[in-house]
C-alpha cells in the first residue's frame, strides 16, 4: 500500500471526501515528522512508537577504490511496534 491508496482507504471507509482524508493523511505525517525533529517520541497506543535514534560515525571503505572514509553520524527515525500490533499480525 502506498500514500495514494492510504489516503483512497481512509476516505472510503471514514466516508470523507478524497481531499480531507489526503489533508488528514498529510497532516499526521507532518505532526510525526515535527515531534521527531523536535527530539520528541511520538508514542500511538496499541499501534506503536517513533523514536529517532543517533548512529554513531566511524570509518568506512570505499569498495570501489579501497579508499578510506569517514562516516559522519546522524539521526535514523524508527519504529517500534506495539503489542497490540503485534499481537493482530499473528
């Protein structure tokens, strides 16, 4: 399932017209991404948590070229599902 078909289910099933669901849809993912860049988890009881995580840096190795590199750290978003969602896929 992609946005589109997201956005196309949430309207079918909410009887909302296709534009408020893909405003809904969008709106969700922009509140998710603004709470994670903030340093915040966004916890969604019984469905799951997003939470950023800090890679660290080190060194690396060109396969090509055999050179060396330098890998910088940085920030990974991730998601830890909850029980309940867990529990539904098996």
């Amino acid at each position: 399932m992609n946005k589109n078909d997201l956005i196309q289910k949430l309207a079918d099933t909410t009887g909302l017209a296709k534009n408020d669901a893909a405003k809904a849809v969008e709106g969700v993912f922009n509140l998710i991404e603004a709470s994670l860049k903030a340093g915040e988890e966004v916890r969604l009881t019984g469905f799951g948590v997003f939470v950023v995580a800090q890679r660290a840096g080190g060194k690396g190795r060109n396969p090509q070229t055999g050179e060396e590199i330098t890998i910088k750290p940085s920030k990974q978003p991730r998601f830890r599902p909850g029980k309940q969602l867990k529990d539904a896929l098996n």
